[in-house]
C-alpha cells in the first residue's frame, strides 16, 4: 500500500546517536505492498521530523504556528535515542530528533511507519517486541486499522537500516529503521491529517512509480527509495518464505 504524506508531521522513530548529532529509531514497518494478497498498499506520508543532536546541545527555536494541535501534541512525544548500534542512550521530544532536517510532504512511501516511543511496552526489546507494538499503535493512528485486527504477534521483524536524509535545514530524519511485514486482510479508515491519499498497488506498478519519481514526477520518501531499490523486490518474490531474510544482528548502513 502506498500513502501520501500531508503536513509537517513529527513521526518518531529509534535512531542512533552519532557525533554530529542524535539518531532516533524507528520502525519502518511492512513496506506497505504485503497488506492485500495480489497487490502491495502502499501510502503517501505527511512529511515527518525524526531524530537528532545530543543531549548536551541546546536546540534552536523553532515555530509551530503553522501546525494544528494534533501535530503539536506528536512533536512533544518522546524518541527513543540511539548510538549508531542501535543501544538505548537516552529519549528526547520528537521536536528535537527531527531538526536540521526535512522530509518534504506530499510524498509516497510505504504503509507506516511505527515511530516507537520512550514508554516501557515500547523500550522492551526482546524480539523487537516494542516495535512490533508501536508498529500497531501507528496503524491504528495512520490508517485507522483497528488494533485487534493486526496484533505484534502478527507482525513479522526482518531486519534494520541505519538511515539518514537532509532537506531543508530545519526538519529531516537520522534514524535506525526496523523493517517490519504483516500480510492480512484490513479494514482502513486513513487519518487525513497523516495520510493524504493512498493505493494498493502491483509490483509492475510500483516499478512505474519508482520510475516517475526517478523523472520527478513524483515524489518519494527517501527511505522508501532506498529500500524500494535494495531490497523490497526481492522480499516481495518471496512473501511466502520471508524467513530466509531475517537478520536481527546486521544493520545495513544505507
């Protein structure tokens, strides 16, 4: 499943803490493609803010007149912050983990993403179990799935990126990704101040869009790019058997 990014939304996520700055993580989950059993879903994001600076460096001002009251309240949630391993150093406000960079809205990218928060269901790590947790609690926001429809049990952990993009300066996203599946049958009821618009689509389809955006036609997340490109295709050739792909102790440095 596609989705379409709408505002400047803080979507927090684990990341790593490195010396220019913190590294928040977060769960990319499901590269949207798996929900529906002949096409993948797939939506454009709301441009989200994520991780940053260290706990010592004071961050600049910046103005949330422009956003509405339900994207102030996600920018005071707290991150979990990271080092470069992906070892819990500390937490901040998802404010401050996405500064001095941007992810631009109006974009598509994958289904959800699950933007695990500094609260014990979501610091439990064992298995990845907390972000298999925010991962539901983020379907539930973004796309109105009800919760009881997909459970952490059913969500499947694959592997993580350490991921970083810059735009604009103030907004952007330095993050360590986990790479979730969940193939099923849901029902959808998109939170239009997250999600502009989104579309199941085929593989062939896909292909396309990644080639549009390649002419800038459209755009696409840059996380979503570099996943689409590395390894999406060939997890999708082998939905049935995403075992084989399961590497809970590498971190792919994108």
């Amino acid at each position: 499943m596609w989705r379409v990014l709408r505002r400047a939304l803080a979507v927090g996520s684990r990341g790593a803490a490195v010396p220019q700055g913190r590294c928040c993580r977060r769960r990319v989950w499901g590269c949207r493609q798996p929900l529906a059993p002949a096409a993948g879903l797939c939506e454009e994001k709301s441009r989200g803010t994520e991780s940053r600076t260290c706990a010592t460096v004071t961050m600049p001002e910046v103005s949330t007149d422009h956003l509405d009251e339900q994207q102030v309240q996600l920018l005071a949630e707290m991150c979990i912050l990271i080092d470069e391993n992906d070892n819990r150093i500390g937490a901040d406000t998802k404010k401050n983990c996405h500064l001095n960079e941007n992810i631009d809205k109006g974009c598509f990218t994958n289904t959800c993403c699950s933007h695990p928060l500094s609260h014990p269901l979501e610091l439990e790590e064992n298995d990845a179990i907390g972000v298999r947790r925010a991962a539901q609690r983020r379907m539930k926001a973004e796309l109105g799935i009800p919760m009881e429809q997909v459970t952490p049990e059913e969500i499947s952990y694959l592997t993580r990126i350490h991921y970083k993009a810059k735009s604009d300066g103030i907004w952007g996203e330095h993050e360590i990704d986990y790479i979730l599946f969940v193939q099923k049958d849901v029902v959808l009821n998109p939170d239009p101040n997250e999600i502009q618009s989104y579309c199941y689509v085929t593989q062939k389809e896909l292909k396309q869009l990644l080639d549009k955006a390649s002419k800038n036609e459209v755009k696409i997340t840059p996380w979503f790019k570099l996943i689409a490109e590395t390894f999406l295709f060939k997890w999708w050739d082998n939905l049935s058997n995403l075992n084989k792909f399961i590497d809970h102790e590498k971190i792919h440095r994108m």
